[in-house]
C-alpha cells in the first residue's frame, strides 16, 4: 500500500472519469438522434441560404455607403476648392 501513496492526489480526477465518460456518451447519443433528421438538415440548409442572402445584401448597401462618402469627400473637396468671390 505504501508504493501507491503517490495515487493520492489523483483519485478525485479517477473519480469523475466515469461519470464524465458517461456525460460525453450521452451528449453523442443526444447529438446523433438529433442530427439524424431531415427536417432539421433541411432548416439548417434554409437559414444557410438565407444568412448568405443577407450577407449578399449588406455588401451591396455597404457598396452603396461607400460610393456616396466618396461623393461626398468630393463635392467638399470640390468646394474647398472654389476661388472665394470678393467685391
């Protein structure tokens, strides 16, 4: 008994090995029965379709901003530039 003292500090992660194990076989069963669906395979596939959509559409309005600042920083420019008209 005396050779195994150096077990000590490791009996408390021994003791959650099991019960971990059990945690990680139970979420796989869990995952596996739920990912098996079809009608959750098609859901997911739609909101992938969609969020590309949006992803699509917030780069042509960001395309948009970016064309009507560069409008803008010209027409500033442009009148910065103008001669000042004094009588």
């Amino acid at each position: 008994m005396e050779g195994l003292v150096f077990l000590a500090p490791f009996i408390p992660f021994l003791a959650m090995l099991p019960p971990s194990l059990a945690a990680v076989w139970i979420a796989n069963r869990w995952l596996k029965s739920r990912g098996a669906s079809t009608e959750l395979r098609a859901e997911v596939a739609a909101l992938r379709d969609e969020v590309a959509a949006l992803r699509q559409i917030q780069a042509e309005a960001q395309e948009r901003l970016d064309f009507a600042e560069r409008l803008l920083s010209q027409l500033r420019e442009g009148r910065r530039e103008l001669p000042k008209g004094g009588t």
